[in-house]
C-alpha cells in the first residue's frame, strides 16, 4: 500500500494514511454521492480548464504551488470570470469572478459556506461564534457586536495602535543596517493590538500558553499537502455528526486547535469576570470592545444586547482571524516598498508632511491620498482570504455583469445553479480583473486610486473601496475598519523612521496556505528585509 500512495502523493503518505484507514467506507459512499450529483448537474455546459486528476482534480495546482495564482489566473484569462473546475473526485465546481455574480452570491439567502469551510469553523471557532452562526442568530449577533467595532469606536483605539507600533519601532532598531524577517514582529505587534483593543488585556496578561498556542493555530494552515486535501474533501462530505466525533482524535493537529478553544474560552471568562468585578467597584470598563458589550448588557439594554457567555463566545474568532489577515498585509506592503524605492520615498515624504510630531489621535489619515491609495493596492493584490467556499441552499439563478459563452455556443447573462453545487467566490480573480481594474491589473499600482484607473467602475460589491478582501454582504468583515485604521497608523510610523530593502535572496514568494502569506525560499512563512532606520 505504501508505494502506491507514494506514487500517488509523493512524501507526504504520513499526512493520509490516517484519514484513508479510518474513512475507507465513507469515502466509497461519499464518491458515490458526488457521481449521483454530478450525473444530473447542469453546469456541465460551463467551459473550463481540462483537470489532471480524477483524484484531486484541480485542487492541488490552486492550493500546493509555489506561487500563488500561477493557474488561477491564466485560468482567468483564458476562460474569463465564470468557469468550471474540478475538487476531488471529479466532483464538478464553479469558479466565479464577475462582480454581479459575486453581489448576489454574498447577499442572497440562498447560500451558505460549503461544507469545507463550515467544518473549518465550527472545529475552530465553535458553534458559538458569530462566524458560525446561522442567519438570524448571525444577524442577532453582529448587530451585538458592532458596538465595539463601529467607525466612532475605533477611533478610541488609537492609542492602543500607537503604543503597539512604537514598541515594534523599538525591536526594529535592534536589526537596524541589518536583515530580519517582519513577519513574527508584525504578527506579535498585531495580536497586541487585538489584545489591548478587544479584551482590555496586556499580551502579558493572556499568557505564554494562549500565545504559543495562539501562533500554533495561526500557522496549521500553511502545513499544506495532497493527503490534507483529499482528507478535507472526503471530512467536508461526512454527516455532521460523524465529523464533529472525528474532531475529538488524537491527532497533534486536533490537539492543538481544542486545546486553543479551551484556552480561548478560559481568557474569555477570565476578561468578563474581571470586568464585572471591575464594574461593580466603580471603574471604567467600556474601554475595549468586551467591555463596552458588556456595559451594554449590565445596563439592560433590551435590543443588540449580547448575554455573558455570548461574549466570551467571540473571543477564538477574534483573537485568531483579526491577528494574521492584518500581519500579513503589512508584511505585503512593506515588500512592495522595498521593490519600489521611489513610492517609498513619495510615501515617507507625504507622511512626514502630514503627521510630523502630531499624536495619532489628530491626524486625518484619510486624507492621506498615497498612503490610502497604497493600502488599497496592498488590499486588491494581497487579499487576506484570496478564495471563500460557498454551497447552494436551493435551486437559483445568478445574474452576470457580462455575458459568457457556454460550451454549446450560447450566450448566456444568467447562470441556473442546482441545490446543492459548491461554488468557489474567486476573491483575488476578481481583485485582477482587467474589465474591473484596466488593463494593468495585475501589476501593483497605487496610481490607479488616484488617477480612477478603473478602481471605482461598476457596483460595489465589498464595504471598502470595491474590493473584497473583507468580504461583503451580512458576511462583510466585523472588523474592517479596525483593519484600516491599523495598518494606516503602522505604517505611518514604520515608513515614517525607516527604509526597506529586498535582501540579496530577493522577495518572498506569495503563498496560499488558508490565507495569502508571504513564504521564504525555505517554503516557511516569512519575510526577509534590509531595514534602516532614516530619521
């Protein structure tokens, strides 16, 4: 058995014997399914690339590349923003780009995440949290939430971002003149902020436990291989039931995500029990985003009020996907400035002209037009979530902006889908699109949100600057403009004091492992640069 499945996925026959041996039945059941759906599809009049594989499809040239994007996108070009490809098992998919389709597909009740994803979630973040939720009890929770995450209120987490990026000023000084990869710098300073700004907590106060484990987590995604894959396709076709027991083996992998919701759940109710020991001797507690919802609550607000344990529901969910989407973005666009020296040298020039010796708190960082127009490049090239997996509830029919030719020599400007099809949102196709963003859109030009460049043509499909990145619809990002105001302040501060420079190796590679991350020659995550400080 051993040589056939090394011939079959090479080095990596440790990562699925496990999944086969205790699967075997399921899985002759699952593809017996997936052919009896398949037979009566309809999107088989879809064009779309020629698959290598029955077994894996097309799934291992989207997720096991060195670079991400070097199928996806002439992909794209070839057979434009509606096509179809294969999962495992012959198992027929659509990929969809076109900005109408997309709107429709993130607003409409006729959607939800595809089994894979809600698998990811409900292991992850628990059936709690928001993320998880259905629609209703969804829609209940994030309008709870939105208190500690509405534009007003984070604007009161200025501080808590300057004094985070002053800290990383002060580790870069130590690699001053010298190479070093950002990536845990920036990692470390952005899992502070959400700290400090959504618990109220130092980093020292959640523990050495909690943020080891909390790295640990961040980084099961980039252990990508053939046998995870296939293990997740036939995982995402299990009952229920039978999925959520398997969650409980003793495999290091699960270890390590129950022991990260037992940590996240304990800091959860250690923060709530001290902001209720807090509130009744007196004290200020609405200085973070849990104790404003817990103000809330202990006032007896009747609407949008989340109870106790609610509350403490949120924190894995919080804690583990607003960290790294941010870390990564920052080290993103440091790259991108260490390739360009001149936007460099324009960026540095507008911040020190704009915010000087002033406090962050005065600074009107949007009318910042470079620095503004560079995060949303950063954004559209380097979306966090650069694919986002959904699954149709019932027969529908979804609109086009453009109209695409199908196989049988139709043109057609609706596409019927049946219950039960997966379709995959292509969130960086998108981002890429030539008719959405000019001919140039796969290069990295800031220029385009000031010039018009074609960034603000059509309807708008996500909740900043027609991008993506944070998704859109009820599923939009809760904290996007935590995001935003962020990245605005760390970069003001980092560009502002120093200059980057690629090392003699060159850029870091772009690489899909859940989330887009910047990876080394290696194949760890990482960023390497030459930092200097300039002022």
């Amino acid at each position: 058995m051993t040589p056939l499945l090394e011939r079959l996925f090479g080095s990596n026959v440790g990562d699925i014997q496990y999944e086969i041996a205790g699967a075997g039945i399921i899985t002759l059941l699952v593809v017996y399914r997936w052919l009896r759906r398949n037979s009566y599809c309809n999107i088989r009049h879809i064009d779309g690339p020629a698959p290598s594989s029955w077994l894996f499809g097309h799934m291992r040239q989207i997720s096991l590349i060195p670079t991400y994007g070097e199928h996806e996108f002439q992909w794209l070009k070839t057979h434009g923003p509606v096509y179809r490809y294969k999962g495992c098992f012959g198992e027929d998919r659509l990929m969809i780009s076109d900005p109408a389709a997309l709107q429709y597909v993130l607003n409409s009740p006729h959607f939800k995440f595809g089994p894979g994803l809600e698998n990811v979630c409900h292991l992850m973040y628990g059936k709690g949290s928001v993320m998880c939720a259905d629609v209703e009890e969804h829609k209940r929770l994030r309008a709870g939430l939105n208190i500690g995450f509405s534009a007003a209120t984070v604007r009161n987490y200025i501080p808590v971002f300057e004094k985070a990026v002053q800290t990383l000023s002060e580790q870069l000084e130590d690699f001053s003149g010298g190479s070093t990869n950002i990536c845990p710098l920036l990692s470390l300073a952005t899992l502070t902020t959400m700290s400090e700004a959504v618990l109220g907590y130092s980093i020292d106060d959640l523990g050495d436990e909690f943020i080891s484990n909390n790295f640990q987590v961040v980084g099961l995604a980039a252990q990508r291989s053939a046998g995870q894959i296939l293990g997740s396709a036939i995982g995402s076709r299990m009952p229920t039931f039978l999925f959520r027991a398997a969650s409980y083996l003793p495999t290091q992998t699960l270890k390590t995500i129950r022991r990260g919701k037992y940590l996240s759940e304990q800091v959860g109710n250690r923060v709530v029990a001290d902001k209720k020991t807090a509130a009744r001797e007196g004290l200020e507690i609405n200085t973070d985003a849990f104790g404003r919802l817990l103000e809330q609550h202990n006032a007896g607000v009747a609407r949008n009020t989340l109870k106790e344990d609610e509350i403490v529901a949120q924190t894995s969910i919080i804690m583990v996907a607003g960290q790294d989407t941010t870390a990564n973005t920052l080290a993103f666009s440091l790259l991108e400035l260490a390739k360009d020296p001149e936007l460099q040298e324009n960026l540095r020039a507008e911040i020190h002209a704009t915010v000087g010796n002033a406090r962050a708190s005065s600074v009107a960082y949007d009318n910042m037009p470079l620095l503004n127009a560079f995060i949303k490049e950063t954004l559209r090239m380097y979306p966090g979530e650069p694919m986002s997996e959904r699954v149709v509830v019932q027969d529908t029919v979804i609109p086009l902006a453009d109209s695409i030719r199908t196989s049988n020599g139709e043109h057609i400007t609706h596409l019927p889908v049946p219950k039960g099809q997966i379709i995959t949102l292509g969130i960086a196709s998108y981002q890429r699109l030539e008719s959405r963003w000019g001919e140039d859109a796969h290069e990295f030009k800031p220029s385009r949100w000031i010039d018009g460049g074609g960034a603000s043509k059509g309807e708008a499909v996500g909740p900043y600057a027609n991008l993506l990145s944070f998704l859109g619809g009820p599923r939009t990002c809760l904290g996007w403009r935590f995001a935003i105001l962020e990245m605005q302040i760390f970069l003001c501060e980092l560009v502002g004091k120093f200059s980057f420079e690629l090392p003699a190796e060159g850029a870091a590679r772009t690489c899909y492992a859940g989330l887009l991350q910047p990876t080394m020659a290696n194949g760890e995550k990482g960023a390497r640069l030459l930092i200097k400080r300039v002022v």
